[in-house]
C-alpha cells in the first residue's frame, strides 16, 4: 500500500473550504488526521485552551463519520511529528498556513526538517481569503490603511469553497492516540465553563447553520444593529473562524451572494471580514504589532501599569454602566459586543491611562473568540498606537456611548445585576462565573465610578499633550 500522508489540523478544524485537504485526497495516499497540543497551543489563554479543546474533540466525531481519526500527540511539533512519521512511514505533511511569529517559526522549522528528511512538507492557504503577500500598494508595499486596502481587495475574485469528501482514505493501522479527556484543556476556566459552555457554537455544522440565519435575515439590518449590543445583530462567527470551523472563503462567498441578492447590509459585512484579513496582513508584515507599539514614538507615552482601577476594570466593578455591562458580558457568553470592546479597551487606554498590552492579555485570556490579529489590531487602534488608529485625542465618552447605543437600557441591565430589581439569568451568572477570590456579591450594591469621566480625560490629554501630540 503507498504510504500515508499526515495532514496536520490546527485553526483549521473542517473538512470543507480546505485546500490542504484537496490537494492531500489528489495524492491518493492515505491521510492521518493530527492535532498536536504543543508548546503554543499550551500558551493559550484559559478561555481559548478551553474552547479550542471542545471543537478538536468535535472535529474528531467528524472525522469518525467519515471513516477517518483525529490522532491526538501532545509535545513540541517536530518531535511528534517526527515520531509519527517514523511509526507510520508516512510520505511527508500537509498543513494550512498560520501567520503569527510563533507559528511562523514553528512551521519553518518542521518544513527544512521535513525536507531535510527528504519528505514531503507543504504548507496551504486556508485561514484568510488573501495570503498577505500578495495584496500591495502601488509603491509594492503592504496597506497600513483600510479603507485603500478595502479598495484593493473588495473585487478580487475569491476561489470557491471545495465540498467536504464523504469518506477520507483510511491507513491500514492507526497510530496511538492520546485522549483528549486527559489533556484537561478546560482546567483553567474553572467555575466560567459552566457558565460559557451555554453560550458556545462548537463545530462546523454550527457555524454554517449561524451564517446561514444571519445572511437570509439579520443581516439586511446589519449596517444600524451592529452597533447596538442589546440585539442580536451580528453574526457572531469570530468563535468559528478563528478555529476555522467555517472557511472563511465560503463566508465571503455567502455573503457575495446575499450582496448580491441586494441586501442591504451584506457588502458592510463583507467590509468586516476584510478588516479580518487587514489585522492578518499587519501581523505578517510587522509582528511587533503584538506586543509593542506599532508607532514606536508610543514608548515614550506615561501609561500606567497594574493597580486596583486595571483590577475594577478586568471585574466589571468600575461604576461605568458601559464598561461593566461589556467585561460581565464576556464573562457570561466568552464573547464581547464590537461596540463593547471598542468602549472598554478606550475606557482602559485613556480615562485609567493604562498600557493597552494589559487589555490585549486580558482578552487573550477570557475570550472564547480570540484572534492573534484582530486583538492586537483592536487593542492598538483603540489605544491609538496602532496603524489606521483612532487618533489618541478622539476619546470615547462612555456615558453618551451608552445612552447613543443602548438607549433603554437593556444591555446594561441584561448583564449587570445590581441595576435590576429581579436581574435575569444571565446577570446573575457573572457572579457564578467569575473567580471566588473576587469576592463579589450583587447584594452590596453597584459601585460608583473608580475616575470620573472629565478628569480621566483631562488627564489622558495633558499626558498625550507632553509628549508632543504628534502621530
Ligand atoms: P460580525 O460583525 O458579524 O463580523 C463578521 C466577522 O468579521 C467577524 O466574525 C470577524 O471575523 C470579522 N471582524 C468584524 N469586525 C472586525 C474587526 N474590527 N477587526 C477584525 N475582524 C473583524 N475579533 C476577534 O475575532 N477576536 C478577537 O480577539 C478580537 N479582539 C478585539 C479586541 C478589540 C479591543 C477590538 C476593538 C476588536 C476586537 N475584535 C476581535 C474584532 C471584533 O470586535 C470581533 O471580530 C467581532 O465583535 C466579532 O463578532 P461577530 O462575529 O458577530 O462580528
């Protein structure tokens, strides 16, 4: 029999939309699934470790349908690899690309050693709809700003997604496999998972039966809801995308169509997966974007650093109705509203005048939909560092934010529990959610505001004042 191949999962966790795949069933060997829980992988926050570990489990009933396995190693990529390759005599290994530095320098490393083995390593787009060298300025430089970006890319044309195989050739014996039970992914949500776990989308056929509802409805209000966080407005595909339970290819398509079908509201949305591809494009082009600033005259810039008013901010306790409502939400659901990230990464960033990297781990640690690139882009822009960014003295006002996009109030009372009477379920599952060393109890009370609002801003101007107020 011809030797196998192994086809790598990561964030790529479908059998459709998947080039790797097709290019790997075209060799006509046959394929073993893996996911590797490697040192990288490890590093994920609590949330995101959690939640990935209840879509590979997923993946693999799915694999099991179609008369596959998802093999589970756990250890550095190349040792397991290695290992596999000298158990099953495999042919060589195929995976989607990923473009963060860690995995970048991951996926290097595995490939010169496969071929310095003499064995077949490929890598395959997968995860964006524009690998990021491709997309330049006319100067042949990468965009570091949306809307010429936008431009360049909104009528390129996109491949269509490939259906998923019935079956996957199968090996004549399987390699061992860890279980994912005993890998305790889930260890450091504690108390949350229970919580979140009421609020999750696992899986490939989840995700397309969202984009589905959101494109033959919601969307066509998309343009005016997407801003208000009481409704249920937007897609909420950020948690499969950034697993890749859905293709991103065929939510581009998905959405072309229903643009197409003249609903108001799609070609917004196609602009919001373009704003996807624009993080993943900074990121490749100018990794630092993840953990310094991006404009480096930001170094010099006073941000504070840990304190009691970064704990009342990560607690939901600061006594700003919009802030609390936006940290209690993604304590309760793992998700936070657009409009509630902007709004507390800006409250974070300039009334505490806090470094944004505190925001961006935090994030990194309780979100169910966490995104290397997008985080890092939507902690930098908020906080003004970053390229195309809010401009540092445009500060959001928290209080008229509020009143603008949750005008009766019912965001702030689905998810703060001291500002009801009878608090509904969901308010009240902030308290079951978060640690029992916070100490929180509805009953004591909201709290009132840790900085008033004018002084806050007063302050964060005369700071971005002194250091020259230049971009
Ligand atoms: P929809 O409005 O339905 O948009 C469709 C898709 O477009 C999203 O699923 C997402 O993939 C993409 N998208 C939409 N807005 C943005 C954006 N501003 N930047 C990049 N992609 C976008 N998004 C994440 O997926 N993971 C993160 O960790 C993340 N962190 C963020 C942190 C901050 C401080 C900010 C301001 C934004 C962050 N975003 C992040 C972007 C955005 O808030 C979410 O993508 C969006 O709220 C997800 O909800 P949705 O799927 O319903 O989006």
């Amino acid at each position: 029999m011809t030797s196998p191949l192994i086809l790598w999962f990561r964030r790529d966790l479908r059998l459709d939309d998947l080039p790797m795949l097709t290019a790997a069933l075209a060799t006509g060997r046959p394929l073993i699934p893996v996911f590797i829980l490697d040192p990288e992988t490890e590093a994920l926050g609590a949330a995101a470790k959690w939640r990935l570990g209840l879509g590979v489990a997923h993946f693999a009933e799915r694999l099991a349908a179609a008369g596959s396995r998802l093999i589970l190693r756990r250890g550095p990529a190349r040792e397991v690899l290695a290992a596999l390759v000298a158990e099953t005599g495999a042919a060589g290994v195929m995976w989607s690309r990923l473009y963060d530095p860690a995995a970048k320098a991951r996926d290097a490393a595995v490939k010169s050693w496969l071929k310095a083995e003499g064995r077949l390593g490929e890598s395959h787009p997968g995860h964006l709809l524009f690998e990021p060298w491709t997309v330049e300025t006319g100067q042949g430089g990468f965009y570091r700003v949306f809307t010429p970006y936008w431009r360049a890319v909104r009528g390129r044309d996109v491949a269509a997604p490939v259906p998923a195989p019935a079956r996957l050739p199968a090996p004549e014996g399987w390699p061992a496999s860890d279980r994912i039970e005993d890998w305790r992914m889930g260890a450091a949500m504690r108390r949350g998972a229970a919580v979140v776990a009421g609020h999750i989308r696992v899986g490939a056929e989840a995700a397309l039966a969202r984009m589905e509802a959101f494109l033959a409805g919601p969307v066509a209000r998309y343009d005016a809801a997407r801003d208000l966080p009481a409704e249920d407005g937007t897609s909420r595909l950020s948690e499969n995308l950034t697993y890749g339970e859905i293709g991103i290819r065929r939510v581009w398509h998905a959405g072309m169509a229903a643009h197409l079908r003249g609903s108001a509201g799609a070609e917004t949305f196609l602009k919001e997966l373009a704003w996807r591809e624009f993080a993943y494009h900074l990121m490749h082009h100018t990794p630092q974007i993840l953990d310094r600033n991006w404009k480096a005259e930001w170094d010099s810039f006073p941000w504070a650093g840990e304190g009691p008013q970064v704990e009342a901010w990560r607690r939901g306790m600061t006594g700003e109705p919009f802030v609390d409502a936006a940290m209690r939400e993604m304590y309760v659901t793992g998700t936070m509203h657009n409009r509630g990230r902007m709004i507390v990464a800006s409250y974070l960033t300039k009334h505490l005048m806090t470094h944004w990297k505190l925001g961006l781990d935090w994030f990194a640690d309780c979100l169910t939909d966490w995104d290397p690139a997008a985080n890092a882009m939507g902690w930098q822009w908020a906080a003004g560092s970053g390229p195309d960014a809010a401009p540092y003295f445009r500060i959001f006002n928290p209080a008229t934010q509020v009143e603008k996009f949750d005008p009766k109030g019912l965001y702030r009372r689905r998810f703060i529990a001291e500002m009801s009477r009878a608090p509904g379920a969901e308010a009240m599952a902030f308290f079951a959610a978060v640690p029992l060393s916070w100490g929180l109890d509805p009953g004591r009370g909201y709290p009132g505001r840790i900085v008033d609002l004018a002084e806050g801003r007063a302050r964060a101007l005369a700071a971005y004042a002194g250091r020259g107020g230049g971009e």
